[in-house]
C-alpha cells in the first residue's frame, strides 16, 4: 500500500463491490452472507485481518487499572474551584451564620434521594435578592425551593409530593433552621422499580 | 456532621467539605431505585454539583485512562492527560449540549488532551523500546489475566507485536482505530471525537486495519 497515503481518503471499495469494513465487520460478528463465503475478494480481506483482529481482541482484553491518584487529584482541582453559590443568612444569635445555595441544595437532595419511589434530578434553592444588610438578631429568609424528580411507576403522585415537601421542609429546619415559602416538585421521570414484575 | 464550619471573625460559612455525603439513588440501602441516570449527574454537575462529577469521573476513569495511556505509551503521561481531561471537562461543563453523549464529550476531550500531550513533546510515533515493549506486554502497566506460561509468553509476544506495530501508525490512524477496535465505538462517534466526516474516520480505520494486518502477517 501506498506510505504517502491521504489521511482523509475514504475505504477503496473492493473490486466486487463490497466495503471492506464492512466484510471484516460482518465476519468478525460471524454473520457472513453467501457472497462473503465464496468471493476471494472478501475471503482475503477476511483472511488478512486475523491477526489484526485478534491483536485487537488482545488488547481489549488487557485490564488498565487507572491510578489511585487520578480520582483525587481530579476532585481536588475540581472543589478548589467550586462555585457554591451565594451565602444565606441562617438564624443566629452572637455574629452571623451562612450556608451556601450549593450545601443548601445538596443536602435537599440527599435526603430527598432516600424517600422511597422519589429519583431527584435537580434542586435549586432561590434566596430573596434583596437581602438586608446583617443585623442580630439574624432572620432567615424564606426560600423558593423547586425539585425536579422521577417518580415510581403506578405511584399516587400528589401524596408523594406531599411527602416530598415535608422531607424537604423538615430537612432545612433542622439541618439550617431555615423555612420554604414554596416548595414545588415537578415530577420530569417516571421509573419502573428494580425487580418489580409486570 | 455532613458540614464543615470555618469561623473567620464573627462569620460562619457553611461549606461542603467533599467526599462525606454518599451518592444517593441506587445504591444498596434504597433498593428497587434505579441508578442515578448519567444525563441527570451531568445536569446536577453543570449545576456544579461535585459530587454529581464525582460519581461521572468514577464511571469514566478507567476507560479514559486507557485511551490515553495507549495513545501516549506512557502512565505518567496518560494519568496527566486524563487528569487534564476531567478538569476540562469540569470547566467546560456549562458549554455541554444535553443532547449531546457524555462518553463521546470525553473521549473527545481525553484524545485532544492525549495527542496534545504527544504533539508537544514531539513524540513522532516512534516503535516503543525494546524494554517498553517487554513491559507493556508483560504486565507492566498492563496487567493481562494469568494463563499458563506458555500461553503467557505467546501472548506477550503477540502483545509486544501489536504494541510495535500500534506505534508505528501515524497518530490519526491510531486513534480512529483504538476508539473503533479497542472502545468498540461505532464509526459515527469516531467521526465525532475525533472531529472528521463519517467518510474519513471510515476511511481511518480501514487503512489502520490494512498497515497493521500487514505488520501482523507472520502472525496468521
């Protein structure tokens, strides 16, 4: 073959007409038609790829373990540059307290993710713009929390709303002392439980 | 305590700490859930949710630590440009089309990264060494499943062959043929990571298959 080759030309169609990665395609997955079974184009092409395609069948088969060290340098690099959010106020008595939207959000969702039949897609937690300068006592804002979700098949959707929003409104009074003014669940999913029979 | 508190003068800021809250959905103490689909980890994370890239990276590491590893030949090299990969893609996550495959993103990222890496240092696909190619082969940063000794060593052999005959493949032919043969991506998502028409990654992959069939003949 050709060393100059052009590295944009396209396969060179056999001389019967067949493309050759798709004779090596078909014999590789042994779904050879009678063509390919007696044409001597195709049955050299086949022939000459043996040993390509078991090099390549051995080098699939090597196991590459990456790194102990790739995973935590990556996630290093990856919380040194967060972007959490804005702070909200949390209720406080001497000096002033925050949490980020991001550990706001994150900790709705963890403990959203464990009601049963309820999958969280995504959750924002909306703070008022307009907020006042600290003072103290400190006053939490009410918060606009929206949750997209999927649901279990064949599962009453407003009682599971309903459940949802106590979750998620007991989980920022107790984890932060903080309060919703409107907690909305959007159901995005629907999903058919693991083992379940149909 | 799932929080970190920090107090700086009269402020308490309230943090995520990393790595103490678990990956919810699926996993074994909420049974009959299914696991957490890959397009909603990679909204949560465009969100920039860490956790959700987390769980992505964890899914991702191993296979885009192999592309990298066998475009560069090197582990050194490779861990850097797959680290390199995921930092990008954290970045570039806001630019990610939902439409779009997570896999073939990162594929795309992993190999730019990979054969920049080989670009600048100059690395004209030279055959590895004889002492690489024993490594490679032997278990080195490849670690092949045990077989008998003889089988072993003719399995090293074949691998050392492979090896050799890979590194002489110009880059473009390698990498369309390590994505089709090695990650067994369908020909249209070579195109795509690797940025060339339908025709061309075909194209690729069909002359990879004749150079190496021929540097691999005697092993018919």
């Amino acid at each position: 073959m050709a060393l100059n080759e052009n590295q944009d030309a396209g396969t060179e169609i056999m001389p019967c007409g067949r493309d050759p990665l798709e004779v090596v395609d078909r014999a590789r997955l042994g779904r050879m038609n009678a063509h390919m079974r007696t044409c001597p184009y195709c049955q050299a092409m086949i022939t000459a790829d043996l040993p390509a395609g078991s090099a390549a069948t051995s080098l699939r088969d090597e196991s590459v373990q990456a790194p102990d060290t790739l995973l935590p340098a990556v996630m290093s690099t990856v919380w040194s540059e967060l972007r959490p959010g804005r702070n909200i106020p949390l209720p406080a008595v001497n000096g002033s307290a925050f949490a980020t939207e991001q550990a706001v959000t994150s900790m709705l969702e963890h403990d959203l993710d464990r009601l049963p039949d309820f999958v969280v897609h995504l959750c924002s937690v909306e703070a008022p713009d307009d907020e006042p300068e600290p003072v103290e006592p400190r006053t939490a804002p009410a918060l606009r929390i929206e949750v997209r979700a999927a649901a279990a098949y064949a599962v009453d959707l407003a009682a599971l709303a309903n459940r949802a929003r106590g979750v998620a409104a007991e989980t920022l009074l107790h984890q932060f002392g903080l309060v919703a003014e409107t907690i909305d669940i959007n159901f995005v999913d629907v999903y058919e439980q693991q083992g379940a029979t149909t | 305590m799932r929080s970190r508190g920090a107090v700086w003068h009269d402020q308490t800021v309230i943090e995520l700490s990393g790595g103490n809250v678990p990956v919810p959905a699926g996993d074994e103490s909420h049974p009959g859930k299914p696991e957490v689909d890959e397009s909603v980890l990679v909204l949560r994370a465009q969100k920039g949710d860490p956790r959700a890239f987390e769980t992505l990276v964890r899914r991702y590491q191993q296979t885009m630590y192999a592309v990298a590893l066998r475009i560069l030949s090197d582990p050194d090299e490779a861990e850097d440009a797959a680290q390199n990969a995921f930092v990008a893609a954290w970045r570039r996550l806001p630019e990610f089309r939902q439409d779009a495959k997570f896999s073939s993103w990162m594929y795309r990222i992993v190999t730019n990264q990979a054969l920049n890496q080989a670009r600048g240092r100059q690395r004209q696909a030279q055959p590895m060494s004889g002492e690489d190619l024993e490594s490679a082969a032997n278990g080195g940063w490849l670690a092949a499943a045990p077989v008998d000794p003889e089988q072993q060593a003719e399995q090293s052999e074949l691998l050392a062959a492979v090896h050799q005959a890979l590194a002489s493949l110009p880059e473009e032919l390698r990498v369309c043929w390590l994505l089709r043969e090695i990650e067994e991506c369908p020909y249209q998502d070579v195109a795509d990571i690797t940025g060339v028409s339908l025709y061309t990654a075909r194209g690729r992959i069909y002359r990879a298959r004749l150079r190496l069939a021929e540097a691999m003949s005697s092993w018919r």
